[in-house]
C-alpha cells in the first residue's frame, strides 16, 4: 500500500516538474513566436541595412541598421572595459586578500552596486561626464564667455555607464566559480613550484572558464536589454551624428564620441507604448533583437567549448 | 649513529605551530636521514599533516598560520628565502588525492620543466618518458601519451603524479597519505616505487596505514595531540614500542 503512495507521489512529482518546464518553455516560445509573426514582415534586406529616418513617428521608411551597430558596440564596449576588472577583483577578492576590512568593504560595494537601478547609474554617467575635461569621450560644448561643458552624452559614456553596471554581475559569477575550482589544481600547480601568479593565471582561471562565460553572457544580456542608460547617457539620435561618413574607420573614434541609440530606444521611439505610432516598425526591431540575444549567447558559449577542447587536448 | 644519520636531509628543530589561537604542534624534533623512508604515523588531528606541508612550505597561504623554530634542508633554513617556489623545485610532494591537472598526461609531465627551465620540447619529452618508466608506468600509457590524464585510473594517475615530481629531480619528496584513495594492488606498486626512489632521493610519507609504515619506512615518528609521543628506527618502534600509547595505536585498540 505504502509502495504504491509513493508510485503515485512519484508520478505526481514527475508530472508537476514537467508542467513547469514545459510552461517556462511555452512562454518563451510564445513571446518569441508573436514577435516574429508581427514582426517579420518588415524584415527585408533593406530594413537591414538602412539607417532610420530623422523622425519614426511619421513614416515607416528606412530601416535599423544605426540602432542595431549601436546594440552592438555598446555591448562590446560595456564588456571590453568590465571584464578585465572584474577579473582582477574577482582574483583579488578569492586569491590575494585575506580576511578582513578591505575584502569586506570590497564584497559589499559589490553588492550594493549589483542593486543599484540603472537609471542611477544613468544619472551618474550625466554628472561625471559631463565635466569639462571629460569632453574628450563625448562633445564639449562652447558657450559664450569661453566657460566649456562637455556634453556627457556619447557611446564611450554610455559603455562605461554599462560596465559600471554589469561590473557586479560579471564579478560575482567568476568568484563563485573560482570558488568551486577543487582545490587539488592549484595546490599540485604549487607544489611543482609555480609562482602565485602562475598559478591563479593558469590554473585556475582555466577552471573559472564556465563562470567567466556565464558573466559575460549575463552580461551582455543585461547591455542589449538596458533602456535606461541608453536614454540618459547615449541620447536619442537615431542616426549617428558623428562625422560622415561614420562606418570608415578614420571615423570611428568621432562616432564612439557622438550619441547614438540602441534596438531598445528605437523600440521606444516607435512603438506606440512610448513615443512613436508605427508598432511594425518596433515588432521588427524587437524581432532582430531576439536574434541577436541568441547568436550573441551561442557564439560566446561557443568561444567557452573552443577553449575548453584545447585544454583537453 | 652512522654517517647517515649525522647527516640529515631534512632537519626539524624545535618547531612549534600554531593556525592563529590554535596550537597544532609542540616542540617537534626530527632528523630525517638521506637515502631513508621517514613515516609519519599517528591518530587523525595529531598534527602530522600539518608536519609534512611546512616542509615544502605549503601552509604559507593558510590564515593563521605561525611557525617557529627551524625546519632544514641540508643544513639551510627553508623558512629564511622569501620565495617558496625555489624550495619547492627540491621537495616535490605528492597529495592524497591524485592532481594531475585538466591537460594531457605528456603536458602534465613537461609542465613542472617548461615552468622553470628553457629548453627543446623534444628533450622534455625524453625525460618525461624515462620519468615515467621509472615509475613504471610508461609501459602502460605509451600509446596515450596525449590523452586527458584524466582517463587514467586512480592508481596510474597517482603514479604520473610522482612521476611528474620527479621531473623536477628533487632531493626530498613527501607523501601526503599517498595510498588513501587507491585499491590494494594500486597501494602494492606505489610502495614498491617508494623503495625504488628512495636509492637516490629522501622521502618523507604520512600514513594511516599501520601494515604500509611497517613494510616501507626504515624509520617512524608516532605524532599524539601535537607533540612526537615516539620516534626511531621502524623495527625497533614496531616490535618493541617504548610507550603504552603507541603499542595500542600499532595493535589497533584506538586509531
């Protein structure tokens, strides 16, 4: 009798687990099916690869091709400047500091910025760039009586506003797996007489690797998905403005210091929820959006595999 | 005392340890002689442990960690250079758990050498396969060199990591409970290679195994709440044991 409660607890169990798996994957499933339907129509090669027009909220011309360079270059600049540091703090905080003061005002400064609402870090993007002799990452703007004031608004602010934000996120996921790293590689790597630093280079940044491809991934999630630090410290053109034209490299450097939007304000801009009237238009952007998520996290996990086979090898 | 013994390999003065408040171990003496198998046998939490990593300075990193008195290496302080890793190229160790690392078993013998030295791949490689025949070992890995070290069993894995010790030609070599996770059979080859080594190097083993101090080490320190409660040649210590303590310890009625 017994046995046969525990066959129907098991079936129950069994059943509930799969009900919630195959709910989370329906929804998913669900949210990107409908974006596609409504979306995908305006998805042509022109839409692609044309720049938006000045103003979204009268046509349905042009496409997002600025938008969707400047998701891009957000994203690497947000991951570029963040993941060198928290590499170090993480090596710091598990490796080189020993109980005490520092480690935890270290530790909690990077909780409390984990918590920290992006639109504040917006806000401080504004007033710290916008400094005079910060104008050099954005554009310094000349009033009368020779008083300068830069402009705070560029790619270059809004990645390190991004860095500054995922900076927590990255940290925490490569100290946890540092932490799980088993103790034997590093104390054999010792014991043959490599340096400290050897070491914690070598081995056990090897074994962090999966953490170090979770950060980046929850990284860039969180870049491509922010709207807020966007708004605040890239500004609102949905074209770049920096010298023409601004794919050439010789024009590089001017566009990163010019503003710019991302898929995330021109959804903003065009979808009737925010600013604009042309809900196709939005469907469209948010659709590419999806797609990039997906192969920008398949391509990262795919870096992961890469370094993972050499080491076996 | 013979020549040997007037001249020790290791040389352990004194030594007290403390992890912070803690107090590990009390006035440990020990002469470790050249060419010899010194056992370090005792109870769980008795300190021996703690004893075998100060030897090659890997209680270094432990928070807390204090040692005074001297611990010698042929004559030398090993506690005066600031720089453990020299030290480390002349005492090798080998960890309960065997550690090769994530790489192939080739990469794991030429690690230690490309490390420290500068040279031919190609010369390394020949001494890692004479490394590994002398742990007798080459025969069984010699068409998988390249291979994960990993898909070795637990008994060749720990023998390529001695043969890996050994390819830094270390004078002294501890044993850190060596045979704990390996099958009889595994246990049998490892104290063979023990005598093997020890025609040209020192070794240093802690053991819980009673039958493995008897059969390998020529000579046995009986360690008890941190202090050394016996010590002497194995024969002498093993048949006629001075104290009451370790008669029980060797005749199993406590461990």
């Amino acid at each position: 009798m017994r046995h046969k409660n525990h066959l129907i607890g098991d079936f129950a169990g069994h059943t509930y687990a799969w009900a919630s798996i195959g709910l989370a994957v329906a929804v998913c499933l669900f949210i990107i099916g409908n974006v596609a339907y409504l979306g995908a129509d305006i998805i042509s090669l022109e839409f692609l690869t044309q720049p938006p027009p000045a103003n979204t909220r009268i046509t349905t011309e042009g496409g997002i091709l600025t938008p969707m360079i400047g998701t891009i270059i957000l994203t690497l600049l947000g991951i570029l400047i963040a993941l060198p540091i928290s590499l170090s703090t993480a090596l710091y905080l598990t490796w080189y500091t020993k109980k005490g003061i520092i480690k935890t005002i270290i530790e909690s400064s990077v909780d409390v910025l984990a918590g920290v609402p992006t639109v504040v870090i917006g806000l401080f993007a504004q007033a710290v760039f916008t400094q005079p002799w910060l104008g050099f990452l954005s554009t310094r703007i000349h009033i009368e009586g020779g008083l300068g004031k830069a402009f705070g608004r560029s790619f270059f602010v809004a990645g390190i506003a991004m860095a500054i934000m995922i900076l927590p996120f990255i940290t925490k996921a490569i100290i946890e797996s540092i932490k799980t790293t088993p103790k034997e590689f590093p104390e054999g790597s010792f014991a043959l007489g490599a340096t400290k630093w050897r070491t914690v280079t070598k081995i056990v940044l090897n074994s962090a690797r999966p953490g170090i491809v979770t950060g980046v991934v929850l990284g860039m999630g969180r870049i491509i998905s922010d709207t807020a630090i966007v708004w605040l410290a890239l500004g609102g053109s949905l074209r770049m403005p920096g010298a023409q034209p601004w794919y050439e490299p010789q024009n590089w450097i001017s566009t990163l210091q010019h503003t710019g939007s991302t898929l995330t304000t021109y959804i903003f801009f065009t979808s009737p929820a925010g600013e604009g009237s042309n809900p196709i238009l939005a469907f469209g952007a948010a659709f590419v959006l999806i797609v990039i998520i997906i192969v920008l996290n398949a391509a990262v996990a795919a870096i992961g595999l890469i370094g993972a086979n050499k080491v076996q090898k | 005392m013979n020549e040997e013994e007037k001249n020790p390999a290791i040389k352990i003065e004194n030594v007290n340890i403390r992890y912070g408040d803690n107090r590990v171990l009390n006035d440990v003496s020990i002469d470790v002689p050249k060419n010899s198998i010194y056992a370090f046998i005792g109870p769980s939490g008795c300190g021996k442990t703690t004893m075998i990593r100060s030897i090659n300075r890997m209680n270094d990193f432990v928070a807390g960690f204090k040692l005074t008195g001297r611990v010698l290496l042929n004559g030398t302080d090993i506690y005066t250079d600031k720089k453990p890793q020299v030290l480390r190229k002349k005492i090798g160790m080998v960890f309960q758990q065997p550690n090769p690392l994530p790489v192939s078993i080739m990469q794991n013998m030429i690690l230690p050498l490309t490390e420290h030295y500068r040279g031919a791949i190609s010369h390394f490689r020949e001494l890692a396969e004479q490394k590994l025949k002398a742990c007798a070992l080459y025969g069984e890995v010699k068409d998988k060199l390249d291979k994960p070290a990993f898909e070795l069993s637990g008994g060749q894995q720990q023998r390529l990591c001695i043969a890996r010790a050994l390819m830094l030609e270390p004078s002294v070599i501890l044993f850190d409970e060596p045979c704990s996770a390996l099958d009889p059979i595994s246990t049998h080859t490892i104290e063979d290679l023990l005598i093997e080594l020890k025609k040209e190097r020192t070794i240093i083993i802690v053991t819980h195994n009673m039958e493995q101090a008897r059969r390998v080490s020529d000579y046995t320190a009986f360690f008890y709440n941190g202090v050394i409660a016996e010590a002497g040649q194995t024969n002498k210590l093993f048949f006629t044991p001075e104290t009451e303590l370790l008669e029980k310890y060797i005749t199993g009625k406590f461990s």
